[in-house]
C-alpha cells in the first residue's frame, strides 16, 4: 500500500498533467493563510473598536468603563443632554454616510451575504461604525442593543 504525498502523483503517459492524490488540498493553502489574515483584522478592529468607545465615552461622560457607573456619575441635567448630543453627533455621521452611498440604501450585513452576494460599501461601513460608537458611548441604545 502506498502512503499518501502531498506532492502530485506522476501520470503513466508523458503528456497528461500529474493528478494529485484524493484528498489532496495543497492548493487551498493561500486560501487557509487569507482566512487567517482575514480574521486577526476583524480582532484588530474589534479591540480598536472598544478603545475607540472607551476614548469617546471619556470625552462624553468623564468615566470610561460601564456605562451605568458613567450615567450615574453624572449630573441629572448631563444624564438629558449627553445621549442628545450623542445622537446629534450619530444622525450627522449617519447623513454624511448617505452622501457617500449617493443615497442608495445599505442593505444589513446578514441581507447583504444573503441578497447581495456579499457586497459592502467600507466607506459607508465605516460611518455607520462610527455613528454606533458615538450613539453608544454617549449612554445611548441602537435600536436591538436596547439600553447599552
């Protein structure tokens, strides 16, 4: 019995190409190394992500880490106008967002694999990101977040 190689088996006539042996998955190794690469950037931009919401809830309540901790830390006239602000901010990133799609509606990121073949505009990704983060650092809540 012959034990299987990753490299192609040589074919019995001189001019066919050599078959690789069953199983062999030598060629997907690209594919394996781009999904790797493809899942350390979506950590990296996790971890920036949560940096990025502790930096603006610094700058909106004073007191990054918990969002309760930060709302009950503040005056009862701040607990009124920080989320507003908050929003302010948001709805304004969320217009420019617009602009960059020249209108056109951006479909959900689970629509988008299902209807769209998986297409997105980064651009436009980016704003809405940025929209979230300063709707939620600012003690706000996303539509299913609830309350965050």
């Amino acid at each position: 019995m012959q034990e299987p190689t990753d490299q192609p088996q040589a074919s019995s006539a001189g001019n066919q190409p050599a078959t690789p042996p069953p199983g062999y998955h030598g060629h997907d190794r690209w594919l394996l190394l781009l999904a790797a690469l493809i899942g350390m950037a979506g950590g990296l931009a996790t971890v920036a992500f949560h940096e990025g919401m502790a930096f603006t809830e610094k700058l909106a309540t004073g007191h990054p880490g918990s969002l309760v901790a930060a709302s009950e830390g503040l005056a009862p006239w701040r607990r009124a106008i920080t989320p507003a602000f908050g929003g302010l901010v948001a709805g304004v990133i969320l217009l420019l967002a617009r602009r960059v799609t020249k209108g056109k509606k951006q479909p959900d990121y689970l629509e988008a694999i299902t209807v769209g073949a998986g297409r997105q505009d980064v651009g436009a990704t980016l704003l809405r990101t940025a929209s979230s983060l300063c709707t939620i650092a600012s003690v706000g809540s996303i539509w299913r977040e609830g309350a965050m």
